[in-house]
C-alpha cells in the first residue's frame, strides 16, 4: 500500500509539473504572438504618422546599444541575429509605398455640357463625372469647356 501511495504523489506532483509547463508554453505562444504583430504595429504607426522606421531607431539608439552591452556574454548570437534582421529588412527595401503625384484635374465650371459628336449630356455639379473626364482626355480641356451651356 506504500508503494502505491508513493507512485500517486509522483503522478500528482508530475500532473502538476506538466500543468506548469502547459501554462508556461501557452504564455510563451501568446507572448510569440504578441512579438511578431510588432512589426506590423510598427509599420501602420508609422504610415500614420508620416515616419520611417529608421526615425525610431535612431530615437532608440542608446536603448539599443546598452542592451546589447548588457549581452556580451552572448554577443555571437545576437551578432548573427542582429545580421539576419538586417539583412532581411535592406532585402525588403522601403515596405511604405510611395505616394504618386497625381495631376490637378482640369478644373471645369459647373453646367451642362452637350458633346457635339454624339449628343450626349452630362451636368457637372462639383467633381467632374467620369465621363466629363473621358471628354477632357478624348478632345482637350477647350474643345470640352466650349461645350458647356
């Protein structure tokens, strides 16, 4: 009966060890998790806020040095690690698109405007339709600014 009492406490302390490790390895998924949005995170507060990645860094640098101060013990793996991350953010170049200038578009009075070669009408109120802009295109801002009436 010793015997068995002694194998349940084993089995009870090793159910709660492993329970442990479960909670343990699901806080590190969570914490995985919560690592690789960063980037992601990083770049839309970017966008939004009109920087560049390298604006945080730069403003970061001395947080950055001491940590890696902090790990020279282990320099060789955060050397090869801060490599690699390099090396992968230069190889992906600039993730923010840039904007392209678009032209003003032609600035057309409101009224109604008759295109003589197929009759068709089109009111302008304040944006131009597209089929006003189509004209524009097609025949020239004065061929169609003569055409309104």
């Amino acid at each position: 009966m010793q015997a068995i009492d002694e194998i349940e406490r084993k089995l009870e302390t090793y159910r709660e060890e492993l329970a442990r490790l479960e909670q343990q390895r699901q806080d590190a998924e969570r914490k995985q998790a919560a690592l690789e949005n960063i980037p992601r995170w990083l770049d839309d507060y970017c966008r939004q806020q009109g920087l560049e990645r390298a604006d945080i860094y730069r403003t970061l640098e001395k947080d950055i040095e001491k940590w890696i101060k902090s790990r020279r013990g282990e320099a060789e793996g955060i050397h090869q690690h801060l490599k690699s991350y390099f090396a992968r953010v230069l190889s992906e170049g600039d993730t923010v698109p840039e904007r392209r200038q678009q032209p003003p578009e032609p600035k057309l009075p409101a009224g109604l405007y008759t295109n003589p070669y197929n009759g068709e009408q089109v009111i302008k109120k304040t944006r131009a339709p597209r089929e006003l802009r189509e004209w524009v295109q097609r025949y020239g801002l004065g061929a169609v600014e003569t055409w309104r009436k």
